[in-house]
C-alpha cells in the first residue's frame, strides 16, 4: 500500500478521493499496490465532508508519518501551500499540486528541492485540468525546438463566452453557472481578468523556452470590458472572441508571453473550442502544430491530472527526471507591442461618414457592419444599430496599430473598443 495526504478537501481535492475510489481496481491493477488517502488537511471541520473521518488539522502529523510518502497539495493560493510544499519535499515526500499559482511564482525554486532531495514535483493539474501538456511537452515533444504555444487556458472564461454567443446568456448568469459547476477560482477575479491563464501561459512558457517567467511580468487581460456588439460584430466578421494565452519565440529570440481576448477566425480550430474546454496548439520545428484538447477545469478531470501525477511519482520513487526552469541572467521577455497583429476596433459613427480618416491613418482596412439581425436578432439580446461599425486593419506590429488608433482618437473618431486579432 501506497500512502499519500491530500492537502485541502476542496473541489480538486473531494474529486481526488473520488477518483482513487472510483478507479481503484484500475489504479490497483496498473500498479501492483494500492494508493490510500490516509489523511486529509483541512482548517476546520466540515461536518458534512464525505471522507471527513480522514481530516486532521495539523500539517505535522503528516510530515512527520514516514510512511506518507506523496502529499497531494489541492489548498491553491501561495500561503502556506507554498511553505507546506517546501516542508514535504524536504522531509522526502513526493509532492503533487493543481496549484498553478504556486507553480508559477515558485516553480523554478520548488523545482530544485525537489531535484536536491531526490523526490518528484509534479504538476499537470496546473494547466488544462484533465488535459494532458505538461508531460507531453516535457516527454513526447521534447526532440523538438518549440517554437509557439497559444491556446485557450481558462475553461471559466471560455464556458462564459460560450453561453453569451450561443445561448444569448448574460456575463453574470454565465458566470454564476460556471462557479456552480466547479470550473472558477474562489475569487472569480483571477478567471475574469485573463491571472488564471496568466498564469498557465507563464509555466508553459518557463518549461518550453527554459527561464522563468513571473505572471507579473506578462500582459493578462481579461474578458471583463467586452460587450455584446463586440462579441456580434467579431461573429459578423466571421469569428468569435476567445481569451487567448500565448508565448512564441521572436525572431531576434526574446520570448513574447501574454494573455488577452483575440478575435479569431472560424479558420482556426480554436475557434471552436467552447464551452469549458481548452485547447493548445504547441508548434514544434519537426511536429508542426499540435493541439491538445479536453476538459479545462472541473472537479473530476483536474482530480484524474491529480491521480495520475501521484502514479507516476509512486513509479519513479527516486526523481523521475528533472522538469526545471532557471532565472534568465538578462531581460528576455519581449514587449506584446511587438506581437504581429490585425486589431478590430468598434467606433460609433458609419463608415460613410468614418472612412476617410480611418483610411488615412490605416490605409485599405475591412468594414464590419451589422448587415441584419442575424443570431444576435434571434436570440433577442442585440439589435442592429446604425451608428456604431467595426473595422479590422490590415497585419502590422501592434504597437505601431495602437499608435494609429490613437491618433485616429485625436482626430476625432470615437473608439468604443479594440481587440487583437489572432493571426497564423
Ligand atoms: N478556474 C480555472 C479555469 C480552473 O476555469 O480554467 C482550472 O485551472
């Protein structure tokens, strides 16, 4: 028998219980020995707790069971998962989180002691929930020089936008659904605001292209400022809106990471992820792209990341190999003004009257005009208004894009909203 402690008896942590229940003959029979929960952390009593016999309250009676020899770490947040984690790993004991927060503030150091004691750090859950990346990257595609990572990050923000095109669902019903189904952080904040893919984007990034990128160094917008003519124009263009992580080596190799929403061609197969699913597209020299998709949040496929990290580190009893990222000596992190790009802006007035400045500042661009009622019509939230279009420029660094629109601004044109568009 296996003995582990899962640290935090939240959603992640319930789904981890479940699923070593669940699956027990399966996991029994892959490796030749059971895993058990013999404790479970918590603050304070949950009376109604299903495995509540398990919870003890004292994080040294765990570090001090020699025969625990996996801490499942399911708390999220910096403190104390973070000085938790450093005890366990330097008492011996494998450790294993969804804490992408901790992972990508800490990462680099956490790392390291785990490699100095010999034990496994193991992350998967952090990114993508049940969707298999981290190990992939690390494994299968590691022959490969990578050179792009881009994709949907934050199941929260996707199933929201999802219910807002296709069910008419407004910001904060959709919201509420996602709280409700598992998918969003403790403070929805972090999901809205583009911090939670920030965050994954940030330990992609770390892994990928080897030094350590700190969430505070990166741009992360969020979805909060756009609106439903956004969301209309962008399908009226032939697109949808989606929140997009990205991290991409430049051609003078500084690393461009960021988050923001992007306009999206129905082209692009991320497109069509809905719903709380995520997707990412990594670009390797001999691959080309290959995209990952699956559930990105929920208790049950962040739970069975969870699980089949605790297998692993259960298989490989001495460090398996070493997933590191280092701090880089000089500034390497590129400035997202660099970002090749088109924007989409929404202005209030028509084209016929906006088409002589906008062409001179951006020369032949596309017209976007809301041509009839259309899906928006049908589902009865946006109704075609003649004194606001959008226009999509043409490729350009976004910098130099932004400096137009503002001087477009100056000119007098009202600018309701820009947003970059995703380009191959
Ligand atoms: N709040 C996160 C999301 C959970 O919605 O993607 C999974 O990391």
């Amino acid at each position: 028998m296996i003995k582990a402690a899962l640290l935090g008896a939240g959603v992640v942590g319930t789904g981890v219980l479940e699923v070593l229940e669940t699956n027990n003959q399966a996991i029994r029979e892959k490796m030749g020995a059971v895993i058990e929960v013999v404790y479970v952390l918590e603050q304070v009593d949950i009376p109604a707790h299903p495995y509540r016999n398990l919870f003890v309250y004292d994080y040294n009676v765990i570090l001090e069971d020699s025969e625990v020899k996996v801490v499942v770490e399911a708390m999220g947040g910096l403190n104390p998962a973070y000085d938790y984690t450093k005890k366990a790993l330097e008492a011996g004991k494998h450790v294993v989180t969804s804490n992408k927060e901790l992972v990508a503030t800490h990462g680099e150091e956490l790392l390291e002691i785990a490699r100095k004691n010999n034990v496994n750090y193991l992350f998967e859950a952090s990114v993508g929930g049940g969707i298999p990346i981290i190990r992939p990257l690390h494994q299968c595609l590691s022959a490969n020089r990578i050179s792009e990572i881009r994709g949907i990050l934050n199941g929260t923000t996707n199933y929201v936008l999802s219910q807002m095109v296709d069910k008419g669902q407004s910001f904060e019903d959709a919201l509420a659904d996602a709280q409700a189904k598992g998918y969003a952080e403790r403070d929805t904040t972090a999901d809205v605001e583009g911090i939670d893919a920030g965050r994954k984007i940030a330990i992609l990034g770390s892994m990928v292209f080897g030094h350590a990128i700190s969430p505070d160094d990166i741009l992360m917008e969020g979805i909060s400022k756009l609106t439903r003519n956004d969301v209309d124009l962008a399908e009226e263009w032939g697109g949808t809106i989606k929140l997009i992580g990205l991290a991409k080596e430049l051609d003078d190799k500084s690393i461009l990471c960021m988050v923001s929403p992007f306009v999206v061609s129905n082209h692009s197969l991320l497109a069509h992820v809905n719903d709380v699913y995520n997707a990412i597209m990594v670009t390797g020299d001999a691959t080309g792209n290959v995209m990952f998709y699956g559930k990105g949040a929920g208790k049950l496929p962040t739970a069975s990341a969870v699980v089949a990290d605790v297998m692993d580190a259960v298989f490989h009893r001495d460090a398996r190999r070493a997933i590191n990222w280092t701090s880089a000596d000089k500034p390497f992190l590129a400035d997202h003004r660099c970002l090749q790009t088109r924007l989409f802006i929404r202005v209030v007035g028509t084209v016929e009257k906006q088409r002589k400045l906008i062409e001179e500042k951006f020369g032949e661009v596309e017209y976007i005009t809301r041509n009839s009622e259309g899906k928006a019509g049908e589902r009865g939230i946006s109704k075609k208004t003649d004194d606001e279009f959008a226009f999509v420029t043409h490729v350009n660094m976004e910098g130099e894009l932004m400096d137009r629109a503002k001087e477009l601004e100056r000119a007098g044109v009202e600018i309701l909203s820009v947003i970059r568009v995703l380009i191959d």
